[in-house]
C-alpha cells in the first residue's frame, strides 16, 4: 500500500510539473510599476490584458544604432495601430530602472517596456523557445490569439512592420 501511495504522489506530482513547464508564469513589471501578466503557452504566450490584439515582443539595448533607429517606427506604429497593435518592450543591455524612465521619456516612447532584470524570466523563456542567441534588435509578433507567427533578429522595415499588422490582425 505504502508503494502504490508513492507510486500515485509521484504521477500526480510529475503531471503537475510538466504542466508547468508548458505554461510558465512570465509576468514581470514595466518601468511604471505595472504588472504585465504572461503565461507561456503552446504556440505563443498568453497576455490577458492585450487578448485580441496584434502584439510585438521586443528586445532592444539602448546603445545598439538599429534599435534606436526602429524607435520612431514603433511609436508611430503604436499610434496608429492603437486599438489593434500592442508593443512591449524589454531593454537587454543592462540599463537600470531609472535611466531607463529617462530614456523612454527622452525618446517619446508609448508602449511598455521593461527592464531584463524585471523581465528575466521572460527573456530566458523566450531565448529558449525561439532560439535567441543575444543579437538585438529581436522580435517576436503574434497574432490577435497569442499564437507566435514571427520571430526575426535585426531591424525591420516600417513598411514590412504595417503589413505585419495587417495580417495577424485578421
């Protein structure tokens, strides 16, 4: 009997663990001091708070030329797309959480961002699941589901960014 109470904690305790790791809690908070809820999930990630909507998942540094130069394009973006479209971004070159208020400031960003260090599970989950070996700029888009439909290393044309939209916004 003592075996087979064993043998039935083990079971249900590995069962619990693996659906853990299928949908990790990511949740981390913006410079603002909001939390963001994050699950992982099977095909993406699931946000609660941005369901139906396009979302761009953004690593960038504050000191990389391509990622200041898609600045602009994402605040535009966010603009335009407002009601469809949300941008989060996590900075990974190591700025603190207060330089980075300033930065956010000084460069008239409108979406959220976060700090690697407020973020890490995030960002180790996604180095893992998309294969991310540090080069920034690095998005993942999802569609209006939270289903991953894009992952791309380096900067991405407005352009192409706005056609992106268009389609997993359908």
């Amino acid at each position: 009997m003592k075996k087979l109470l064993t043998l039935f904690f083990l079971i249900v305790s590995l069962g619990t663990w693996s659906y853990a790791e299928e949908q990790p809690d990511l949740t981390f908070k913006d410079i603002n001091g909001k939390t963001v809820q994050i699950k992982g999930a099977a095909q993406g990630l699931d946000i609660p708070s941005l369901k139906g909507k396009v979302v761009f998942l953004e690593f960038f540094g504050h000191k990389c030329p391509p990622c200041l130069m898609s600045i602009p394009h994402l605040v535009e973006l966010q603009k335009k797309y407002k009601e469809k479209l949300a941008i989060v971004s996590v900075e990974v070159q190591g700025m603190n959480e207060e330089a980075l208020k300033d930065f956010v400031f000084e460069k008239g960003i409108n979406y959220t961002v976060s700090t690697e260090r407020n973020a890490r599970i995030l960002v180790n989950y996604i180095a893992a699941r998309a294969e991310w070996n540090g080069s920034i700029p690095f998005m993942v888009a999802m569609d209006t589901k939270g289903n991953v439909q894009f992952v791309q290393a380096g900067m991405i044309p407005q352009d192409y960014l706005e056609n992106l939209i268009a389609q997993l916004s359908k």
